[in-house]
C-alpha cells in the first residue's frame, strides 16, 4: 500500500469520526428537553442496574461522578429534575456503599474477626461514598485495635467531622487520646460525649437524665460554656427557672459573647415576671446579633406583658421583617392589636400565623377574642371548637370556649367543657369559678357552691369566688352566711364594688338598712353607672322612710329613693338601647338565636321597650316560632300604637301564616300610619287577591277584586310620584 493511500485511508477515519461527533452533537441540540429527561432517566436505570452488579467501588464512583456532571452541566432541564435525577444516584450509591459497610461489620464482629477483610470492605463502602460517618468510625475501631493508632485518630476525625454529635466516636477518641498519653484532649473527647448524650436526652424530653449527662460533662471540663447553657435549657422546661438563670449567666461569663445564652436568659426572667432584667438580656442579644428575629420576638413579648403594647409591636415588626414566615411574631403582634382595640388589624395578624402555621390552636383561640369584639360570634365560636379540634388536651381552650357558650346562654354546653377543663387541669381554679356561674345562671345553686369552695381551696385569695358564692347562698336564704363571703371578698378586693352592692342588699334582707346604705353609697361612688345599686339603694331609702317619724325626714328618704329609681330607669335604658343597637346587628348578621336571648335581658332592663319586642318577634320568626312572633308584634303594638313597623311585621306574618282577613286589618293600619308609602298598598291588594282566591262568594269575590286593583293604583301612582 503506498504512503498515499494510507494517508487517505486515515484522513476518511478522521473524518468519519468527526462527522459523527458533529451528528451526535446537532442531535443532542435539536433534542427536545422531554426527550432529553427520558434518555437522562434511561442512563440513571442502567447505571443503577450496574452498580447493583459491580464489585468494583472505583468503577462505581467514576460513573456515578460522570453521569452526575452531565446531568447538573445540561441547561435544557430545570434544577428540580435534576435535582431528582442525581438524588436517584446518590441513593443508589449509598445503597452499594452500605451493602459494603455491612459486609465489613459482619468481618469485624465474626468470631475470630477478620480485621484485614473488614478494612477492605469499609475501604470499599468509603469509595463510593466518601460522607459515610460510620464507615470511617467501624475502620478507626478496627485500625485501633490493629494498633495503627494515627489511621484510627485520623478515622474518628473524619467521622465527628461529618456528624458532629457522634458520641460513640469522641467517646473512642477520648480512650484512643489516653491510650497515646494525651489526657487533656481525651478528657475534652469524653465531655463532648457526655455533651451530645445529654443533647440527645434533651430532645426525647428526658430533661433529668439531660441535666444528669451536662453536669457529668461540666465536672469534666468546667469552661464548657455550651453545656451550661443547655443545663440551663433543660432546668427551664423543667420549670427550675432560678437555677437556669445560673446557668446562663455561667455560660455568659465563660463565653460572654453568646446572644443564644442571653436570650434564653431572658425568656427564664420572664417566665419569672422580671420583664426589666429579661429586656436587657434582650437588648444584648440584638447587640451582639443584629439579624435576631427570636430576640426582637421575646423583647415584643416581654414589652405586651407590661402593657406597652405599641412597643411590642415595633419589636413583632422587626422580627416579621427578619423572618417573614415567623408564625409566632404575627400571632403576638395579633394579641397586642387586641389589646389596642385594633380588631381588624389583630385578625389579619392571626389569618397570617394560622396560613403559616395551620395547626396552632393558640392562634384560633387569639382570634376568636376581636371576632367576639366585633359581635361576630359564630365566627368567635368556630375559632374556639377550631382551638380545641386542634389541642384537645389544652384546658384553657375549653374554658375559654365554655365562657364563650355562657355569654350565648348554652350552659349545658358550657358546663361540659368546663367540666373536659377541671378534667384536663384538676387544679384549675377558674374553671371551678366559671363552671359555678353556670351552674348559677341554671338555679343550681347548691352545686354552684360546691363548685365556689373548690375554687376558693384551690385559690384562697379569689375575691370574686367568694363574692358569687355569697350571691349563690343568697339564693338559698342563708343570709348571715352570706355577709361572711362579702366581707372576705372586700377584704381582699377594696375596691369591688359588686361586694359592697351584695352585702348591702344583704344587710337589707337582714333589716339593718342604714348599714345597707352604707354599702350601697360606696358601691355607687365605686360603680356609679350600675343601675342595680340604685334600685338597691331605693329600696332601703323607702324602708327607712315607712320607720321614719319625722315628716321632713320621711320626704328627704322618699325624694332619695324616687332619684335613684330615676337615675337606674335612664341607666337601664341607656344600656338597653346599647344592646338594642347590638341586636340590630346581629339580626342582619342572622344571629337570631342570640340576640333572641339578649333581647330577653334588653325586656328586663326595659319592660315598655316596643322595638325590643319588635326585634324579638322577627328572632322567633325566623327561627320559625310564628306564633311566639305573633305575639311579640302585638305586644310591641300594645306598647306603641303608632309602630308602623310592628304593624306591617305582623300583617306579613299573618299573610304567611294564611289569616288574610287578620292580616288585612293591620294592613289598614300601617296604611293609616304610612299613607305615602307604596309597600303597604302593594301587600295589602295581595292579600286582597288571596282573598278572593278563597272567596266563594261571587259578589265579595269581586269586591275584593276591586279593592286589590284599586290598592295596586295607589301603589303604582306613589311609586311615579315618588320618581317624579
């Protein structure tokens, strides 16, 4: 062959090379990214079926490593495929290695051990991956016990290096130290090992035995700044917040620039109610870690604790800016709004923890106390059964929930969560105390008591226990024994006007009046916008005036009691109309069964009140009491003759409930009353029409034809004039 034709032959070679590199190049270009991941996915398979078969660890990690780049240099397919591309091979590779790994335990722990073999197999499963901790742990024992001490130190290096909370290998570390004469560092090995158990305690709630493997690694090395701070971590979940603050002002004082130690010395402060000091260890934190989310959080807290409530919040703000997802911040940033009355910004701060966070029952609980402000009370209601759904074993929720069902006059209902509350938390005095006003608002008062003294043993200074419990016995016509319970509630409460009221009409029962007086003037200067004192007070001005001899003293307690019968009927009826307003609105909220039972106290506060009645009717009426409505219509019109709105009310139900002859009479006198108003005409010429429906009479049936035409006229000229 001449040199000729071997320079073509090689140059065709060449060429045919380089085209098909060219080809495969344009085609991988032209690809599209689908086709690209399915042929990405193909190459995964295979290689996994190859590495299930290798024995080969070099080989292994060399494709691996390939395929790996390929697929992270690719810039057709997204970071999530091939994110999930290269996870399918390291998952594979960390199945090989550790099928080695094993092999090389089973060597090590074989009788006799074949430590030779063992170290391959672990040199092998370290291969394919090189952040397997305990394949470099299981070689340093084997190496150590081959007294190949410097390979065994560099083997426990490599693994605390990769897991740094590996106790058994500072532990290792520690004897392999002390075995080369290194006592210092093996003693540090053996606290850091004590250290972590400690940690791990921690983290399965067994704060004892926690506390037990930190103060074994504090006698050890007593500058471990670290293992002070999480003594003291573990002392505050057990509650023994004197003792972690020790701790963390130890851990502080070996290490003095720790923001971690000084936030949580400031939160074991704060469960003590020192919210100065705990603002200061906050304000240090912040100093040394100015990205601080939690400690601008805990100084928020703090600040709302001591009611400066628009400073708590600038702290929430800082904290949410820092950390935008931070559930917490925007549900205490919710609970400082509510205390400034900021009801809607207060829910929009709870919406946001309860999407960041949908599981926490405290910020449904929160949010039910700006819904309850703002009369939405089945949003309210919801919020807490949410609260409870979500924490059935919190007995605050339950008490909370029941206050909530006796302000909606469901005691039974209340009752029974009050009831889950004492169950949850026998020591709960509240719930005792709320359980027994229930129980009270059902007339049962002997079981009220019970519930009282429970309270009271539970919580000796509760002034306002001891106050009901006189209320209860009152009821019982224990009169002298109630006197007692006041007296104790004003002595621990100077200022509880109720008290003074109760032992005053007490001591009226009782016919010593000018005693009663006594109280009930200074339950007025204490409360002088409670209309009760004053019909108290009354009542034993007109008993002191019937034994009063002397005319012009007999005229002056007379001219009292007729004072404050006036000045507790304008009180009754400006509360009266407050709740009237409120019941307005929970009517076009279509709360009927509760402004149902507000109104009934709204009729005792004002018995002559036509509008309460009026608005009770349209209660029943929709909760399809009609003849209950019926009479409460006629019962506002007995009161106020001149109600157009009762009349037309009563003439509509009427007509629902098919008395068109009923309905049409009122229908006359809402006319009277209305005559410019097209409504009334329209309703009445409809039930002039169902009339006649019913009419058998030929001639009546016409008259009422007529009269029904007649009325629609009217309506329509009104209703012209009206656009004119």
């Amino acid at each position: 062959m001449s040199d000729n034709n071997e320079v073509g032959i090689i140059f065709g070679v060449i060429t045919a090379v380089i085209t098909g590199v060219i080809a495969n190049y344009i085609y991988d270009r032209l690809k599209k990214p689908d086709q690209i991941i399915i042929d990405l996915k193909n190459q995964v398979e295979k290689l996994t079926k190859q590495i299930e078969q290798s024995k080969d660890p070099l080989e292994i990690r060399k494709k691996s490593d390939k395929l790996e780049e390929k697929i992270e240099s690719n810039k057709k397919i997204t970071q999530e495929v091939k994110e999930s591309l290269t996870q399918s091979i390291r998952e594979t590779k960390e199945k090989k290695s550790k099928e080695f790994f094993d092999s090389g335990l089973k060597s090590y722990k074989k009788v006799p051990s074949n430590l030779n073999e063992a170290i391959e197999y672990f040199n092998n499963s370290i291969i394919i991956n090189p952040d397997f901790s305990e394949a470099y742990y299981y070689r340093g024992l084997v190496y150590a016990i081959k007294n190949l001490n410097e390979d065994a130190l560099n083997d426990f290096n490599k693994a605390i290096k990769l897991n740094p909370k590996y106790i058994e290998a500072y532990r290792k570390r520690g004897e392999l130290y002390d075995l080369m004469g290194n006592h210092e560092d093996a003693k540090t090995d053996y606290a850091k090992a004590l250290f972590y158990e400690g940690i791990s305690k921690y983290e399965l709630e067994k704060y004892d035995d926690a506390i037990k493997a930190f103060e074994d690694a504090i006698q050890l090395k007593p500058d471990f700044a670290e293992a002070y701070y999480n003594r003291g971590n573990a002392k505050s979940k057990l509650g023994s917040y004197q003792e972690a603050i020790k701790d963390f002002d130890k851990a502080i004082q070996l290490k003095s620039d720790y923001p971690e130690a000084y936030l949580k010395l400031g939160i074991a402060k704060e469960a003590l109610d020192n919210y100065d000091e705990a603002i200061r260890d906050y304000d240090k934190a912040i100093q040394l870690k100015p990205d601080y989310a939690e400690a601008y959080f805990e100084r928020g807290f703090s600040k709302d604790s001591m009611g400066n409530y628009d400073e708590a919040i600038k702290d929430f703000d800082k904290a949410i800016s820092l950390k935008p997802d931070y559930a917490m911040a925007y549900n205490s940033r919710g609970a400082s709004n509510t205390q400034l009355n900021r009801y809607d910004e207060a829910i929009k701060d709870f919406n946001k923890a309860i999407s960041l966070k949908p599981d926490d029952a405290n910020a449904y609980a929160n949010r039910s106390i700006p819904q309850f402000a703002l009369e939405r009370y089945k949003d309210a209601f919801k919020d807490l059964h949410q609260a409870v759904q979500l924490k059935p074993d919190d007995a605050v929720t339950y008490n909370n929930r029941g206050n909530m069902n006796c302000y909606l006059h469901n005691y039974d209902d209340a009752i029974k969560d009050f009831d889950k509350a004492i169950q949850l938390k026998p020591d709960y005095a509240e719930a005792y105390f709320n359980r027994g006003n229930a129980k009270c608002d059902l007339g049962h008062y002997e079981d009220a008591i019970k519930d009282y003294d429970k309270a009271i043993s539970l919580k000796p200074d509760y002034a306002m226990a001891y106050n009901n419990r006189g209320s209860a016995k009152s009821k019982l016509g224990s009169k002298q024994e109630v006197i007692k319970d006041y007296d104790q509630a004003i002595q621990l409460k100077p200022d509880y006007a109720m008290a003074y009221n109760n032992r005053g009409d007490a001591k009226y029962e009782l016919g010593h009046y000018e005693d009663a007086i006594r109280d009930l003037d200074y339950a007025i200067q204490l409360k002088p916008d409670y209309a009760l004192i004053y019909i108290n007070h009354a009542k034993c001005c007109k008993k002191l005036a019937e034994e009063e001899t002397d005319p012009v003293g007999k005229a002056v307690l007379i001219a009292m009691a007729e004072k404050d019968e006036r000045i507790a009927k304008e009180l009754n009826q400006k509360q009266g109309h407050d709740l009237l307003r409120k019941c307005s609105e929970l009517i076009n909220q279509k709360e009927y069964e509760f402004a149902s039972k507000l109104l009934e106290h709204i009729i005792v506060l004002i018995p002559d009140c036509a509008e309460a009645y009026l608005y009770r009717g349209v209660c029943k009426e929709n909760m399809n009491n009609r003849w209950g409505a019926l009479h409460d219509y006629k019962q506002a019109i007995r009161i106020d003759s001149t109600f157009k709105e009762a009349y037309l009310h009563c003439a509509n139900l009427l007509m629902e409930m098919e008395d068109y002859k009923e309905a049409s009479k009122y229908f006359i006198t809402f006319i009277e009353l209305n005559p410019d108003t097209a409504v009334g005409y329209i309703k009445r010429a409809e039930c002039y029409r169902l009339m006649a429906e019913k009419e058998s009479n030929p001639t009546r049936k016409k008259e009422l034809i007529d009269l029904a035409k007649k009325d629609e006229q009217k309506a329509e000229s009104l209703q012209q004039k009206k656009q004119e």
